[in-house]
C-alpha cells in the first residue's frame, strides 16, 4: 500500500467520490501522486492560458463541485517527484487506472467509467489525439 500525502489526500478529497474510491483502490498497487481535483475560476483559466486544458472556467469537469476530473500520475520515490516528461510511464500509469476503474464498475462499487486525457476517443491509441493531457482521467457514463 502507497498512502498518499496530505497534499495529495486534500486534492483527492474535492473529488466525486466515484473517483475517490477508484484511487483509493489505485494506492493499494501503485505509487501515485494527485496533481489536481477541483480547480477554482483563477487556476482554471490559467490552466487554459498556460495550454494545459482546452477549455475556460466553468467548462471543465475539474470546475464542479465534487470534481469529476483529476489528474494523477506516477510518484517515483528515488526523484521524490513524477517525471513529467516520461509519457511511457504515464501511458502504463492509466493502462492500471483504466482496468482498477473498469473492475469497480463491473463489481458494482462505482457508477462511472473513466475517460483518459491520453486517449479521449478511447480507441486504445494515443498518437491520434491532438491534445494530450496524460495525468487527466474524467467520469463519464457509459
């Protein structure tokens, strides 16, 4: 079991709880960070400025309140941080998001899937997407 931090517990708390038990079932497995859960009208807007969404405060799924977006990827102990520019790892980091997310679903325990940012059409590829946003993962119903 990986817990996570208090930065990244608080994160993971502004989220639905769809999400929360998804990741909270992430931690038994691997060791991950949470990056974003709710972002606030300023944050979302410079995240959009900063080319990091696509989209402007309050359009975002991160925007709602609990989030139905967050974004978490892989904590590598020995940096004491996520490579940022290891897409590899993020692309095998979701592949165990996606099946622990899938599993809950069919076990009953959530009532979302989730979506990847590295793959929004979700045709198991992620060179044929535009933008990529490899920590972000959304519900959505199926």
């Amino acid at each position: 079991m990986f817990p996570y931090g208090k930065t990244s517990q608080a994160r993971l708390d502004t989220c639905h709880v769809d999400i929360q038990t998804i990741f909270n079932e992430v931690k038994k497995y691997i060791n991950a960070s949470i990056f974003c859960g709710h972002r606030g009208k300023e944050d979302q807007n410079k995240a959009f400025a900063d080319g990091l969404s696509q989209l402007k405060w309050p359009h975002s799924k991160h925007n709602k309140i609990p989030s139905l977006a967050v974004d978490a990827g892989p904590y590598f102990v020995e940096l004491s941080n996520t490579d940022w520019k290891d897409e590899l790892a993020f692309a095998v980091f979701a592949g165990h998001v996606m099946c622990i997310a899938r599993q809950l679903y069919k076990d009953g325990k959530i009532t979302h899937l989730l979506r990847w940012g590295g793959d929004w059409d979700m045709d198991g590829r992620s060179r044929d997407e535009r933008f990529r946003d490899l920590p972000h993962f959304e519900l959505y119903k199926p």
